[in-house]
C-alpha cells in the first residue's frame, strides 16, 4: 500500500476550499431541482395534501442529481441550452465527487498542479453556482405564480 502524504501549504489548503465549494454548489443544485419538481407539481395539482408534499419532498432529497435532472426534464420546460448545462454540470460533479483526486493525486504535489485544478474547480463552481441562480429564479417565479411563500419548501 502506497503511502501519500497530504500537502500542507496555503496553496493545498484553497485547493481543498475549492473542491468543498463545488460539491456545495453541486448540492444546491440538487436542492434547486428538488424545489423546482415539487412546485411544478403543486402547480399541476399533482400534489394535493401537505402531508403528501412533505413526503415527496423527503423522498427527493434522497434523489441523486441525475436522477432530479432526468425527473424534472419531463415536467419543466427547459430550453435545450438549460438542459444541456444540465447534464454537463451533472457530469462533471460526477467526475469532481468520485475520481477527481484519485485521478490527479500527483498534480497535488506541485504548486504548478495545484494553481490548474483550483483554476477548473473555479469554473465549475461558477458554471454550477451560474445554474442554481436560474432555477433559483423559476422557483421564485412558481412561488410567486401560485400564491406560497418561499418558506413552504425549506
């Protein structure tokens, strides 16, 4: 068994900071799309009692992003830009969650390697962060089109 030692250096620390706020923002997404699914069921009167939303709503919290995208794809009308980024975003967390240091553990040994992941973790946490802020707004557009207050999903 290989023995690795994590680097110490301030550099090593913001590289973790950034992986932390990708796999944040990929969670708000999840929240976002959780929101959004059971507003555009409400809307549809697809969910009748509270007791019925508030069981819905914990069984899509247990959803994972792809199955929430997948779900959502067949009740929101997302442009074909929104669905792609969608599944980019979906994909790349993937990636960010479950391979990402496995793959790149050596560049986290240089100054070199560290700057270029901070660098792609940046942008996928501003493409994720970019997305949450859009589904966001539709949410608070349902909100506000069926008579609620922003607090009846959280």
């Amino acid at each position: 068994m290989k023995h690795t030692q994590v680097p110490e250096s301030e550099q090593s620390k913001e590289l973790f900071a950034y992986f932390g706020l990708a796999v944040y923002y990929g969670q708000a997404l999840e929240q976002q799309l959780t929101n959004l699914l059971l507003l555009t069921k409400l809307s549809q009167g697809k969910t009748p009692t509270e007791a019925d939303l508030t069981d819905l709503y914990q069984r899509k919290l247990s959803n994972s992003l792809g199955q929430l995208i997948k779900e959502i794809q067949h009740h929101f009308p997302f442009s074909e830009q929104e669905t792609a980024q969608l599944e980019e975003v979906w994909k790349q967390r993937n990636h960010i969650v479950h391979d990402y240091f496995k793959e790149r553990i050596q560049e986290t040994f240089t100054p070199a390697g560290r700057a270029k992941m901070i660098e792609e973790l940046k942008r996928f946490k501003n493409k994720a962060r970019r997305l949450e802020i859009k589904l966001q707004g539709y949410c608070t557009e349902m909100f506000t089109k069926l008579g609620l207050e922003e607090e009846t999903l959280h």
